[in-house]
C-alpha cells in the first residue's frame, strides 16, 4: 500500500491507496504484483478495455504531428473526423458536436447551450431548469445543482442556484405510492405539472440520466417514460438534455441508450467511454436547427475552455470509436451483459438482503435491502456497501458504490465491465460477489 506521506491530495483521505502500475482487458496490476479484476471499468468508464494499444498509437502518432492549436483559430482532422463518426451513430438530429472534456463540464455546457438557444428564440424568460432526485450530472456548480444526489450538494447549497427537482422514475421505491402501469407514468406526469405551476415560459430545459447510475444502482425507466417526457417537453417548448455520460457510448448495448425508448432529445451529454476511458474527453450533440438559431443572433455560442475541442483527445476518441465499431463492442455489449445479467440473477436473486437486480447491457446494479418484504433499506450508519465492496476489492474484484438511493439510506453496488470481459470472468465477479455476501452479511 501506498502510504499518505507524500504531496498529492488524494480523492480519499480516510486510507491509503494501492499504486496500480499496468492495465490490461480486464485486469489491473499493483505494485506490490496484486491483479484486479475491474468489473466496473472504473467509475462505469472503461468499455473498450484497459491497455488498448490502437489508442495509445493513434496518441503517440498525434503528439508527432500536431498537439495544441486554440479552438477559436483552427480546426484539426481527428476533430473533424471524430464528429463526422459520431454523427453516423447518434440518434437522428443530433449532428453536431461540442467538445469538452469531463462529464461536469458537458452537462454545464449543455445547460448554457439551452439557455442561449431559447435567448436566441426570443424566449429569454426560459431560465429554469427541471432535473430529477437521485441522480448525478458532475460536481461543478450548474451540473451540482442539476444533480439530485444530497451528499455532494449540502457542503455548497448556499452557493448553488438551484434546479428544480422532481422524483426519478424508481418503481420499487415509488414516490407515488403506485404500481406500473397503472401508474400511468406519474413520474413522467409530474413533469408536466411541475412545467405549468413554475410558468411553462420559464423552464428551459429538462435533464435527465436517460438510464440512472452511481447515484441510484442503474435504474432503467419504465416503458414509455421517456416518450412520455418527449411529448411534454415539445407541449410547453421545454429542451430535453439527456444525460449519457455513463450509459452511452454502447455501454447499455446500443450505442446510446435513447435508443432502446425511441427517443431524441434537444441535447445528448456524453463523456467517459468517449475515449475508451484514456484521454479526458467528454461531448454535447445537438441539433442543427439549434446550434443555427444561436448562430443567427448571438454569432458564437457564449462558452468555451483552454482544452475544449482538443486534439489529442480527439484522436484517442476517434481511435476508441474504430475499435467500438470494428470489434462490434456494441453488439458484444448487448449479448454479453445480458449473460452477465440472467448470471446475477441466478445466482443473488433469492439472497435474503438482495431486494432488486436491474440494468441494461454490461450496465447492472445490485440494490441490497434490510427486509426483502417491506423493501427496508439498511441503515446509512452500518455502510453495507462500502463493506461489501471493500471484502471484494481486497479479494481482487473492483465494483462500484451505490448508495443514498432510499431517501438518504439504501446500499448498491454496480457491476459495468469492459466489454471485453470473457464468460469466464464473469463467473469469478459472480463467484466474488457470493462470497462477499456471506462474508458480510453470514448468508
């Protein structure tokens, strides 16, 4: 272990960290000659697979060749070309692409971009911004506010100007009270509500993770969710962003989740597996009918950043995005994650503390529960979760943390590998994951 003596300011104070020294498929090696196996690609980033050797090429070639250039005064051919492939994949619409590099600074740029689009339109009383409880769209100020995850938000709620927050779509924990379908997607519903009591020509735009993540243990919506939430936001002129940043790219085994509800949003959020997990790259696609208004009255869209469009990014994308099309990942994505969900099924579905299994191609989560009767989360104060995965990691199987999900309680973990996980290294997360159960919970 590396000990906390030296200058870095770690993400984690409360313990030292193993110094990893090499990556590759699925496996990760230590210093100290340890392997991990990273079923959750990181934090749900790696698709590709570590240690691909096309993307480090298509780097080293580009740092030959042309490194920097300020994006007001040039362009560049991997730019170029890598919005050029993106557009053959994303929903139809969504051609045009506007470079940064984090998934925070996407999702503030998507949020600014609405804004400029509706001021461009005349509309410029459309200042709102509608987003959704337990989910999370980046720590930086415009996407904390737009996260719905309360930990990250209270040390700065002063400084926040805040979203307006509405339930996610979570049929176990319903916050209706009502069952699906005869629900009739009141989740979706209250969207529409929420729209008419704050003024429909104030809200700008709706944010949404299109299949929620880290701050909820992977939450599919519902059938007709997002049409629904599509035809409100045409009814009263509001901009559907849709958050990809982490169940895009293939990871859901299409190349952007939309796709499985038929749905187009104003602005698609994408990030992390952008670059295959290497090179920090992260994008917005929008539609050409808005980045033209904004063209027509302001001249330039007011926003930027020194590495935005970047080159070298842009090269590790374009390399990312070969390798997704020509190893059909996306399709090993579709067929391989549903083998890994139908196997966590199997083999946790009738723990006594396991309350839910969900996901979406190599995109699963695990909720654990107190009682699988009332659905009882566990108490926050006992960190389930943070246990679970801690006898995982130190048995050399990574997972990701879920927690909060119960109105401040609840436990999850994610599994998200690379897409280029085998059958038989899905077996040793399964196997780890029963033996972490019974380590911690004795069943």
């Amino acid at each position: 272990m590396t000990l906390d003596t030296g200058n870095v300011f770690h993400r984690v104070l409360d313990r030292p960290l193993p110094q990893a020294v090499r990556s590759q498929g699925v496996w990760i090696e230590t210093a100290d000659g340890r392997r991990f196996l990273d079923a959750s690609g990181g934090a749900v980033v790696v698709n590709v697979g570590h240690g691909r050797k096309e993307i480090a090429a298509a780097v080293a070639e580009q740092l030959g060749t042309l490194t920097y250039v300020h994006p007001t005064m040039f362009t560049s051919p991997p730019l170029e070309e890598l919005a050029r492939l993106l557009s053959t994949h994303t929903p139809r619409g969504l051609n045009r692409f506007y470079f940064m590099s984090s998934g925070s600074e996407a999702v503030e740029t998507a949020i600014k971009f609405a804004r400029q689009v509706h001021l461009a339109r005349g509309d410029t009383d459309r200042h709102l911004l509608i987003s959704r409880w337990n989910s999370y769209h980046g720590l930086t100020m415009g996407a904390l506010a737009a996260a719905g995850r309360t930990p990250f938000r209270l040390p700065f709620y002063p400084m926040l100007r805040d979203a307006v927050h509405l339930p996610a779509p979570y049929c176990l924990r319903c916050s209706y009270g009502l069952a699906f379908p005869s629900c009739r997607l009141r989740c979706a519903l209250a969207i529409e509500e929420t729209i008419r009591c704050l003024g429909a020509g104030a809200v700008s735009a709706f944010i949404g993770e299109t299949v929620g993540g880290a701050s909820i243990a992977v939450l599919p919506p519902p059938p007709g969710y997002w049409p629904l939430v599509r035809e409100i936001c045409d009814r009263y002129g509001v901009l559907l962003i849709l958050d990809e940043v982490m169940c895009g790219m293939g990871r859901t085994g299409k190349w952007f989740a939309a796709e499985h509800y038929g749905t187009t949003p104003d602005i698609l959020v994408l990030g992390k597996g952008l670059s295959g997990g290497t090179v920090a790259l992260s994008a917005i696609a929008v539609r050409e009918e808005h980045l033209e208004a904004v063209r027509r009255t302001a001249g330039n869209f007011a926003h930027g950043g020194t590495f935005s469009h970047n080159v070298i990014a842009s090269a590790a994308g374009l390399a990312a995005v070969r390798l997704l099309e020509r190893e059909r990942l996306v399709e090993r994505a579709s067929a391989l994650g549903t083998r890994l969900g139908a196997r966590l099924k199997e083999e946790l579905s009738e723990h006594p503390q396991v309350g839910d299994i969900r996901g979406l191609g190599m995109m699963w989560g695990i909720e654990f529960v107190k009682d699988r009767q009332t659905l009882t989360p566990f108490p926050r104060s006992e960190k389930l979760t943070e246990r679970l995965w801690q006898h995982l990691f130190d048995h050399g199987v990574i997972t990701y943390k879920s927690v909060g999900m119960a109105a401040g309680e609840g436990d999850g973990l994610i599994v998200a590998p690379p897409f280029v996980i085998t059958e038989e290294e899905i077996e040793q997360v399964i196997s780890g994951l029963k033996a972490a159960l019974e380590a911690v919970l004795g069943s």
